[in-house]
C-alpha cells in the first residue's frame, strides 16, 4: 500500500526471473511493457470517475476513483502483473500532476503563499508532534511507532516516514503499521473535508490553507483541494509543498538525537547526502522550475486551462492506483492503538490547523 506514494517496487522481483546479463538490458518499450497493465488498470478507473464526477461535481473524479480502487482491492489485490504499473501511477503521475499545476501558478503566488502560511504551519507541527508523544505514552505504542505516525501526521505522510526510518531504522512492523495508519485518515481527509468546507462556509483559499496543513500526505491534500476548486488547489499544493521541507530539520535532529558519533563522520556524511536527495524529491525542483517558467510568460495563457485539466486527470489516476494498493491486512493487522493515537493526531492538527488561521489572521 502507499500514501504519500513513496513505496517503490522493484519491477523485476514481479516479473519472470532472467540472467543478469539480460535484466541489465532491459530496454524503455521493455519496461513500458512492465508498466502497461497496471497504468491501463489506472487509467480506466479513472475514465469511469471522470464521468461519475462530472454527474456529481460536488464529491468529484478524485474521490469517486479512490474509492473504486479501495472497493476493487477489498475484492480482489492486483495481482504482480499490474503492480508494477499501479505503483508507477500512484507515484510518477502524481508527481507530474504536481508539476503539471505549477505550470498555472507565478513566483510570487507561491513566496506569497508559502511565506503566509508559517505561523499555521510551525504551530501545526509543534502542536501535533507534542500531542503523539504524550497520546503515544498514554497508550503505550513502541517509541518508534508512535515517533513514525507522529512524524507522518504533522508533515506528509510516507514520504515522512521513509525518511524517519532511514534515521532510526525502526522495526518493518512499526513501519507497515505506521503507513496503515497514516492511509486510513488520508482517505478520511478526502472524502469528508471537502464536504465539512462547503459546510462551513469556507473560501478556496482558506480551505487550501486548512487542506495544506492538516490533511498527512500530499496525494490527499492535492485530491481534497481539486475537489473543493482550482484555487483551493493551487494554495494546498504550494501550503503542503512548504510543509514538506519540514522533514529535512526533523530528520537531522533525528539524527542527532540517536547519537551518530564523531568517529563516523565520513560514513554518516554520505548517509545525510544520500537522504537529503531522498528528502527533497526532485519533482520539487520541477514544480518550481514550471512555476518559474510560466512566471517568466513562457506558457501561453490559453494553457492554462488545459493543463489544470491535464492536471486533475493525473491526480484522478493516482487516486485510482493509490486506492488500488490498498493493503487490508496492513490496517487490521495494525490493531486499535495506532489507529487511536492516528484519530488523535488526525483531529488535532484538523483543529488546530483552523484556530491558528483565527488567531494569526491569514484566513
């Protein structure tokens, strides 16, 4: 399963077994092979919801497809064929997605957005992180677990998680149980915030805000927002984008936390090289690269539409494969405590997200 869609397969443990000499060769329409049948999968699903979300614009193409996907794993898993293209597509296409609206947004849309949002998003991460280490002793989670749901809550899911674990190198259990738990509100967060904005009377650049920092994983944040409208969109993207970066310090003190000792500064220095890459993806760097490129009037203002089409059809595919990676025995295995401590966290940063949008005033 995944959420943040961090969780890479490797294509050839699912394929038939072959010489190394003939694995190494493996050319781009032989891995476009490997990858079809379950991008097709995708892809079809996220046809259907097309057409379902434009009957019913209010709950959209994103949550229609999601909840296709969970339905359809709950009946019967993908089997190895189609894994390695769902992953593909829960992953590689959402991150173009991302790239894909930042070809609609300017310099100053995101410095101004980004800048705005640090009071709501360091009182956030403080708040929620605070709130797992007293919850997390209250019910008695391992120190691990409760330190990778905590992490996943208050920045953005599995990607923060798969970063955490290169630090502390937690048990796989704790890991498994973690990403279970975090996927679980992340589903909750899309199905249900859009409606409670529309309740609440909340403008799109309020609930881009509130999306932004109090919903885990980017693929979430990125189908709540479209949902909810194009601006809403563009401010959660940026907002989560901004909360991502918080991994970078958190991990460090992780880091330093554990004790890496002075004798193993060289090895411990390629570690930090090695993660800091993982850390700050470089869809990153493209989204700022064609946020850049429209600032400087490269893209045609007639694109713009189209892309922010193109855009919502990616996210509608993602959502598809997201939902098809569903791992059932993942949450039940995981057991009430971490989903406890999860509703906990889920709710808190829910809340606090939205008081410190009063009490700072960039609702």
């Amino acid at each position: 399963m995944t959420m943040d869609n961090d969780i890479a397969i490797d294509v050839g443990e699912l394929v038939a077994p072959a010489p190394a000499a003939v694995t190494s060769r493996r050319t781009p329409l032989g891995s476009l092979r490997v990858l079809a049948p379950g991008v097709a999968a995708a892809a079809s699903i996220a046809a259907v919801a097309t057409a379902v979300g434009g009957l019913a614009p209010v709950v959209g193409a994103p949550v229609v497809a999601i909840v296709c996907g969970i339905a359809i794993s709950f009946v019967r898993h993908p089997t190895a064929r189609l894994r390695p293209g769902i992953a593909f597509t829960s992953k590689k296409v959402l991150q173009g997605s991302i790239v894909a609206l930042g070809f609609g947004l300017s310099l100053g849309q995101v410095l101004s957005t980004g800048g705005r949002s640090l009071p709501v998003l360091v009182g956030t991460l403080v708040i929620a992180l605070a709130v797992a280490f007293v919850a997390g002793r209250a019910l008695r989670l391992r120190p691990d677990l409760k330190t990778l749901i905590g992490v996943g809550t208050a920045i953005c899911g599995a990607s923060a998680i798969a970063a955490t674990d290169a630090v502390i190198d937690a048990d796989e259990a704790d890991v498994s149980y973690a990403i279970a738990t975090i996927f679980t509100f992340n589903v909750v967060a899309v199905l249900l915030y859009p409606s409670l904005g529309h309740a609440f009377g909340f403008s799109q650049r309020t609930f881009g805000l509130w999306a932004g920092t109090a919903i885990n994983d980017l693929s979430s944040v990125v189908a709540a927002s479209t949902i909810y409208g194009h601006t809403a969109a563009s401010v959660g993207v940026v907002v989560k984008l901004t909360r991502t970066l918080a991994i970078i310090p958190i991990s460090l003190g992780l880091a330093a936390i554990r004790g890496w000792h002075r004798e193993e500064t060289t090895d411990a220095a390629a570690g930090k090289r090695f993660e800091l890459r993982r850390i700050l993806p470089m869809f990153i760097v493209a989204f700022l690269g064609a946020v850049v490129w429209n600032t400087v009037g490269l893209v045609p203002a007639g694109w713009h539409h189209g892309l922010s089409d193109l855009a919502t059809w990616m996210i509608t595919a993602a959502l598809a494969a997201i939902g098809l990676s569903t791992d059932f025995g993942h949450i039940r295995r995981a057991g009430l405590r971490p989903i406890a401590l999860g509703a906990i966290l889920w709710a808190t940063v829910g809340l606090s997200s939205l008081g410190l949008q009063v009490l700072t005033g960039t609702k």
